[in-house]
C-alpha cells in the first residue's frame, strides 16, 4: 500500500530482443517486478512480447495490446 493506503496494481509488459540472452531478460523482468513489490504494488499478471524492433505506433504491438486490454477487463 502506499501513503493513501490504496492498493496499486500492476501489469508489467517486458518487451525483449528475441536475440537477447534469455535469462538477462529474465533476470531485467524480475528485477522490475522485485521494485513494484517494494513499492507495496500488487503483480496482477504479466505479459511478455518479443520484437526485434519496437511498433512504430504502440511499442509493443497491436496484437500484445489487444491482450493487455483483455487481462485488464479480467483483473477489474
């Protein structure tokens, strides 16, 4: 919790190099989960997108966001 004692709640969206050493990339997604945990924030899920190049026009993808958008309707 933090200093209004609401829960924050957190999706984290790893985006990695398909060509990247895989576990660095674990280890980068833990470490960022490992913050939100210190920060009092409640993991709900999360998502993992691999792309040699970030879209353009959504960084992780039109199809990834139409996944983040469902597993915010379901975590509600």
């Amino acid at each position: 919790m933090n200093e209004n004692n609401t829960i924050l709640r957190f999706l984290p969206i790893h985006v990695i190099n398909p060509r990247a050493n895989k576990e660095k990339s674990v280890d980068v997604g833990e470490e960022l989960e490992s913050l939100i945990n210190t920060l009092g924030g409640n993991i709900v899920d999360r998502v993992v997108q691999r792309l040699d190049n970030p879209d353009k026009a959504t960084y992780i993808g039109k199809g990834k966001v139409s996944e983040v958008i469902e597993i915010i309707k379901e975590k509600k």
